[in-house]
C-alpha cells in the first residue's frame, strides 16, 4: 500500500492530511509514511516480534496508528484494532483470545488495560506511544527495512465482532484480500490520483482498515483523517477546508447531519465534493434525497461485513439507483437468497443474503474457532476439494431479496445482532456486563428501532429481590457498562422486569423481548417455559 510508491512520482504526494480534534494538523507524504512504517516494523523486530504473532493497536485516531499498522504488516505479524471506546472487559476478551504479544496504546488509554495484566499472560509488551521512552526509541530506528515475504494465504489482520451468543469472534484476512479491496476502491469509490478522500469510519472497525488505511493507498490517493468526534459543524468545515471530494460515510451521520437542516451545508463551500458512498446499516431513502438535495448528489449504498472484508453490494457510480435498495453484487461475486440449507430461492422472496465462498477478501479463519468458522457455510465449503459450483454457501446473517432487475433489498438481521448508530453490539456481552452489577438478577438485551441511530441497545432487566426499581438506578446501570464494557454499547434504555421469556432450557427468548418491545404478535411459543 505504501512502499509500492516509493521511487514514484507519487512518493512526494501527501498520503495523511491529519486534524486532530483541537485543531492540531499534521500531513506525511507516503515517502514519510513509508519510513516511519519501516521504523515501527524494525521497532517490533527488535521486541522479537515474528511473523504470525499477534500486535494489536489501541489507539485514538493518531498518525501513529496508520505507521504502526503498516509496521505491523511489514514484519509479517497479525494486525490487530481494537476501538478506542473499549472498557476492560471487552479489551481482556479479546487480547486473551488472540493472545496478543504486544499492545500499542495511549497513557491515557493504558489506565483501561493496567488493571487487568494478570489475565493477559502473553502480552509482553504493552507500548505506550506518547511516553518519553518509546518516543526516544522509535526516533533512534533506521527507516528502512526489508518486508517479511508472506504468501496470500498468510494472515495480515483481524477483527473482533459481535454475534448472537458468546464472546466475541476474531475475524482473520489474508493478504490475497487487497485484490477485493483495491478494486471495490477504485471502481466502487471510483478514487482517482487528484482525490481528496475522506473515509470516517475508525479504524477499530473493518471499514476503518480496508477503505480508511489499505485501498485507498494502495491506490496512491490522499486521505484525510480526521481524529475528533462527530460534530456538524466541524464535519462540514473539514469537507471544505481540505476540499474533499470523495466522501464514505454512514446513515446514522447522514441522518445527524441532515436533522440539523440546510442551513449549516450551505453556509460552507462543498462543490469540491463529487461522489458519496455510505455502508454500515440501512441508508433510508429521505437521506438519499436530502443528499441531493444539499450536496447535488446521492449517497451510494455499499453493503458489507466485517466478515466478507471487503464490499460486496455496491451501487456504481454510474448505475441508475433504485432509491432503497442495496444495489448489485460486485464484479466476481456470485450472490443468492437462500434457504437455510443453501436452495436458491425465486426473485421477490425474502431469504438468506448468501454469496459463493472463496472471493479474495473473504475471511479466513474465526481464531482459534474451526466450528464457529464452519457455522456460516452451508453444504461443502471450506472443503479442500470443493470446486466453485458445488463450494455451497457463505450465509451472511442478513435476510434480504432481490428484484426482477438484480437489485438486492436489505431486510434485516436474521439473528439478535444489534446495530446502533452502524456499530456491531452483541446482546450477551451487553448482558453479560449488566449481570456483573451486584443489584441485577439477570438481564435480556434487544435492538430498538430508532430513527437516528438506526437501532439503540434496550436491556430488559430483573433486578435482586428487596431491590428498588428506581430510575436512577436504570442510570446507573447504563453507566456501569459504559465503563466496564464499551461507551458505545451501554444500554439507553433500561426497562425493570419480573421475568425474562426463556425456552425450557433456559436461553432467553430475545425475539420475544422485542416483539413485546414493538407491540407485534409474539407467534410460535412452544418451546417457551411458562411466560
Ligand atoms: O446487517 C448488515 C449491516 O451491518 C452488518 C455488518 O456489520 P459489520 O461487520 O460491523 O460491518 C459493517 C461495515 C462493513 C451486516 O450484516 N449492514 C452493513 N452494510 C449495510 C448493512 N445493512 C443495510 N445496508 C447496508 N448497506
């Protein structure tokens, strides 16, 4: 992605346009941002990090993150991210089940990890980037090095995400899956070398990685990063300050953005803004219209996961959009409704989103999880000898259905995975980390429907006996998962209840919850204990 411009023309161009969020810039060039991985990658070396081994990064949006990550990959170790809202327990659950070597972080961010190294007996190193003393030793590494030579099938960097049940999984690529990133960037982003492209996923999470460090380098493009939170006003400042023209966002900010008005858009000159592409949950049809409106021109929907890494339905540049829908398989893919035993179903009916396993950037391994891995494949696959036809199914999690024309319409989550404001949250770590609060019982957590934030997290919650079921209470049970889980996966709402619906053998019934939740028929409830 970087060293590939080195002795290019494009070597000198600017790779990171850089804005933190008290308005501090800096900008690299990828002749700079090419040494400064080589000194990460020689900096890991030295602490006898080897191909294989896992370095995660917990890390606010800084420069440091983009040099390191690409350090990481250079020695041939496994990068790993982990989102800078994480709390202790989501950092312990996932720095042991990879059992990562080393850690980058802030002295701010360490505070969350101190507590708990005893857990973490692998973690050698924990290297804290804005100390005096890793400041001195990365200046005093050479800025060159020679890449770790790895095979496409060799690992380049994980993810955890959420399901239904259980921890968290980690999500392993592999180094072939830069031929799907590189060309869904060029065609589907339709980046060019004159581009300002301006991604604002963070890099915790998979767009972040794929559309926010690896493509659009790959492609020579400068990028902008931008490392405070969302504001609009700041938001529509950066667009015109850097003059963006390539914009990939998600719905819950388009909606943000456009429940503020015009008024702040056409206070700023945007006309450098020439596409927009939005991913991450549904994009309602009133932002398509309102980005026409403001902008002159309509976001584009992309639909993927973390697992397919990289897009998978797209809607091309110069494609009509039909205003709702996800848009078309990529170039390659063979995609399907199915049924759950993998039967393509007939246009128009809703069924399993499924695609045919084996494009590049489809992952390649949940770690240390061959069940879990095989679970989202029906029939053959992974298979050694399976050839592409009879290579079954990747079921993907969603319902949807596709049109007469080609078009595939999203409908939903086939399972409980919650998706507030287009971040993945999983109703049992949620409840997991309520159920650790000493006045709570047990606990049931759903995805309620919000026109802003796509979904917010609901906790149904059964509190001790003899406890008071009092609205301060329900904050400060928000709080205390707020701080020991995740900031963005706390419960907004809180509703105390006498009894959670299970089934006879005691798994809560999380679709009733939510039925209830919505005012819906409950339907089939036989194999529901007493309710
Ligand atoms: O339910 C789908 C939703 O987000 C899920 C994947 O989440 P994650 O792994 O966090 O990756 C998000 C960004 C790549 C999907 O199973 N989703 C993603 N894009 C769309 C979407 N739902 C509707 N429309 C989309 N365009």
């Amino acid at each position: 992605a970087i060293d590939r411009h080195v002795g290019t023309p494009v070597e000198s161009k600017t790779a990171l346009l850089w804005e933190g969020d008290n308005g501090a810039t800096a900008s690299y060039s990828f002749c700079e941002m090419a040494r400064l991985s080589n000194q990460y990658a020689n900096f890991l070396t030295s602490l006898g990090v080897a191909k294989g081994d896992r370095v995660f990064l917990f890390l606010p949006r800084i420069p440091v993150l983009y040099a390191a990550f690409l350090g990481i990959l250079k020695t041939g170790a496994i990068a790993g991210s982990l989102f800078s809202a994480f709390q202790q327990q989501a950092l312990v659950d996932r720095l042991e089940n990879s059992s990562a070597k080393v850690l980058f972080t802030t002295k701010e961010l360490s505070a969350r990890v101190a507590g708990a190294k005893a857990k973490l007996p692998n973690l050698q190193h924990i290297i804290i980037v804005d100390s005096p003393e890793f400041l001195g030793a990365i200046a005093k590494q050479p800025d060159t090095f020679a890449c770790v030579h790895t095979k496409p099938e060799d690992y380049s960097f994980m993810l955890y995400t959420s399901g239904t049940t259980g921890k968290p999984k980690g999500v392993v690529h592999v180094h072939n899956g830069i031929l799907h990133e590189y060309a869904t960037a060029k065609y589907v982003l339709d980046l060019r070398p004159d581009d300002i492209y301006w991604c604002t996923a963070d890099p915790g999470w998979v767009t972040g990685i794929v559309y926010g460090i690896l493509s659009p380098w790959m492609l020579g493009v400068t990028m902008l990063v931008h490392a405070g939170r969302f504001d609009p006003d700041v938001w529509y400042g950066l667009l015109e300050k850097y003059k963006v023209t390539v914009w990939y966002t998600a719905p819950t900010a388009i909606r943000m953005l456009m429940s503020k008005g015009d008024a702040p858009v056409k206070a700023h000159n945007l006309t450098a803004l020439r596409h927009l592409c939005s991913v991450g949950e549904p994009l309602n049809p009133e932002a398509i219209r309102w980005g026409v409106k403001v902008f002159g021109l309509a976001f584009h929907d992309t639909w993927w996961q973390t697992e397919t890494g990289a897009m998978m339905m797209v809607n091309f540049r110069g494609m009509d959009i039909k205003i709702g829908s996800m848009g078309v398989p990529f170039p390659g893919l063979e995609a399907a409704i199915v049924d759950d035993t993998g039967n393509p179903l007939p246009n128009k009916t809703e069924g399993n989103l499924a695609f045919r396993p084996g494009w590049p950037s489809m992952m390649a391994a949940i770690w240390q999880n061959e069940e879990k891995y095989t679970s989202y494949f029906v029939n053959n696959w992974p298979a050694s000898n399976a050839s592409r036809s009879d290579a079954g199914w990747y079921i993907s999690g969603d319902h949807a259905w596709k049109d007469d024309d080609g078009y595939y319409w999203f409908i939903g989550r086939a399972d409980d995975v919650i998706k507030t404001s287009g971040e993945r949250v999983g109703p049992f770590e949620v409840e997991s980390a309520l159920v650790e609060h000493p006045a709570v019982t047990e606990a049931g957590v759903i995805g309620k429907p919000d026109e802003l934030r796509g979904e917010i997290v609901k906790a149904f919650v059964v509190l001790k006996p003899g406890t008071k079921p009092t609205e301060e209470l329900k904050a400060e049970l928000s709080e205390y998962v707020k701080k020991h889980l995740a900031g963005h996966a706390y419960p907004r709402e809180i509703e105390f209840i006498d009894k959670l619906p299970k089934t006879r053998s005691g798994k809560i019934m999380r679709r009733i919850l939510k039925a209830k939740e919505m005012g819906l028929p409950i339907g089939d409830t036989s194999t529901l204990e007493e309710y």
